[in-house]
C-alpha cells in the first residue's frame, strides 16, 4: 500500500439535531482496501457518501490526494461508486452502459472500445458485451457495475454494500472476485458493509463503527482477537462475553492468578477457543477452568456447538469437534477451559 490518499479530519455531519458521524479522523492508505463496518444507523454509509461527493460535512475537513473536498461536486472528485441496486440503465446494452461515463468526457471513439474492451474483461465479462441487463443474472449486473466504474480509472472505488441483493452461495464468491479485481487494479477500495465476515475475507482494515463514531479501527485478526470494548467483540464474530462480579470473580470460573481482571469487567473469548475436556490440562496454571452444566447441543458438521450454564446462570458456548461430545446429555456437567493468551478482559 502506498501512501495517505484520504483524510478525514474532526469530520461531523448532522442532520437537523442528529448527529449522524460525531469527530471522524480517518487516514485510508493509497491501494488500500478498507471496510467501513457496523449495525445499521452507524454512519458507515453517510461517510461513504461524504467521500463520494454527495454530502458534505457539517464541521471538520476532508481531503482527498492532498486537496480540500469541502463543497467539491461529486463529478469532480477523482472518485467512483458502484450502489446496491447496480443502477444499470435498462435501456443500454452492457456495453453502453460502461462507455456512458467515457462519452460525457467526451473521449474518442477508438479509446472508448479499448477501455470498454479492458474493463469487460477484468470482471470477466467479454462475452456479454451486447447483452440487456435484464438478460443478466444478478451476479453479472454486480460485474458490469463494477466494469462502468474502474472504466474511468478513478483513483477511489467506493462500495456500497454493492452484493447485498445476491444469494449466500453467490454472495460469497464475489467476495473473492472483488478481492482478487483489487489486487489486480491496484487502486484503493472502500466498501461498506455490516456482514463481518464479508469484511473479513476482502479489507486490508476494517473501520467498525457505532452510533456515529469509529470504535476501532484494525486489520481483521486485529479487531477479531484483540476488540477493545465489549460493542466490538460482540459485533465482530461471536463471542462469549461473561460480566465478572463487583469482587472480581466470576462463578464456576477459575481465573489464573497473573490474569489481572478489575471488578465488573467483562471476560471475552470466542467459541472456537474454549476446549471441552475430560482430564485437567498439563498446565493448569496456563488456563482459565470452568464448570457448568449443559444446556443446548447443537451439530454444525464440522463440530459440535455445546452451551454450557454457570452456576450463576450465565452462558459459555464452546465448539468440539471430539467424538464424545455426541454422547453428552442435557443437564450433564461440564468441565471446559481455554489458555490464558486467549483471555481478553474489556474494562468497557
């Protein structure tokens, strides 16, 4: 990744008395691949379209390549959006459809079928040139929405939940394309999206928002393994949040003592990462035991999801894979447990 390409700095937008982004500061690197994610109503999409051109800020300035954005048109910002609904024009031809932006500048002809012709085929497209789009499946109008934006070599694709009207099976596999046309173009990519593990697979960063403010801001593995407050942990993943009492202490939890833990806390830890086990591990020092009685079990195909109740009625839930678990009956007690450097303690 190169270079700062976007700045948001102080960025605030209200409309009417609410505020929907409250003192943004964002940087997002030249080649980047960033995803702005969170629940609906958090902003993400306002700041999509704050960068677009399309809205401006209330207070604070954005820059883009080191020019002031404040008040600068959409149609003249060296960006591009591709929206949720495609917006295809039903009366062009694919083809027309990509060259439509190339004609308003007025481009000659011969390098219009040479940038149509490259675009086409970068999403895989060349041979529907002289299809309708109701003659396309929804995959494919995502694809030549795709095409009619890099087809103007915008130094910005913004994304805008652009395979949210597409099936699972579908929807995941353009998650791959999408990526790999990023690695392939180079240029920097802003998608929003509140699928985590659609930001997941593709962003380089994720920016996860809430009630109008970046909560953090990480690589994947960063905000899945380390989120800094309970809304993220919760939001990204699942997760088992257990609220530690006002003495620190957490029934049917044995807590290592180099753990250091405050009262009231919460005590995080994803499913994958608790073990169900039959005997104490080698290191019992090493992890945090518990005891609890089971509730639920659940086959996945590739594990077993168990849930575990606590003696004082909260919930651990655990995926095994170990053939013992198919034997295991409701009410059935439970031992269970995970390494200390899988703990994380959110004071928030």
């Amino acid at each position: 990744m190169g270079q700062e390409l976007i700045r948001l700095d102080g960025v605030t937008r209200k409309f009417g008395t609410v505020t929907a982004l409250n003192d943004i500061n964002l940087a997002v690197r030249s080649g980047e691949f960033l995803a702005l994610l969170g629940p609906s109503g958090c902003g993400k999409t306002t700041l999509l379209r704050m960068i677009a051109g399309f809205l401006d800020p209330s207070e604070g300035e954005l820059r883009i390549d080191g020019r002031r954005m404040n008040k600068v048109p959409a149609d003249q910002r060296p960006v591009n959006t591709v929206f949720q609904n495609y917006a295809l024009f039903p009366h062009m031809d694919v083809t027309e459809n990509i060259a439509f932006g190339l004609k308003r500048k007025r481009l000659g002809r011969p390098e219009i079928r040479t940038r149509v012709a490259e675009a086409l085929e970068m999403v895989g497209m060349g041979d529907f040139a002289n299809r309708w789009p109701s003659e396309l499946s929804g995959g494919q109008q995502q694809r030549v929405a795709l095409a009619r934006a890099i087809v103007n070599q915008p130094r910005v694709l913004l994304l805008d939940e652009p395979l949210a009207a597409l099936d699972l099976k579908l929807r995941k596999r353009m998650q791959i394309e999408l990526k790999r046309l990023h690695e392939r173009l180079g240029m920097t990519f802003i998608l929003v999206t509140h699928d985590q593990e659609e930001a997941l697979t593709i962003a380089d960063r994720i920016v996860v928002m809430d009630h109008g403010r970046i909560a953090q801001i990480g690589r994947g593995e960063e905000v899945y393994d380390a989120p800094e407050s309970r809304f993220v942990a919760d939001f990204i993943g699942e997760a088992n949040l257990l609220t530690l009492t006002d003495q620190g202490t957490l029934a049917g939890i044995t807590i290592p003592a180099d753990v250091t833990v405050s009262p009231g806390a919460t005590l995080m830890v994803r499913p994958e990462n608790v073990a169900l086990l039959y005997k104490a591990p080698a290191r019992a020092d090493h992890w945090v035991l518990g005891e609890g009685r089971l509730r639920q079990k659940i086959f996945r195909g590739v594990a077993w999801r168990l849930y575990a109740e606590l003696p004082d009625g909260q919930e651990v839930v655990m995926d095994t894979n170990i053939p013992e678990a198919s034997k295991l009956y409701s009410g059935a007690e439970l031992h269970f447990g995970w390494p200390v450097e899988r703990v994380r303690v959110l004071d928030r």
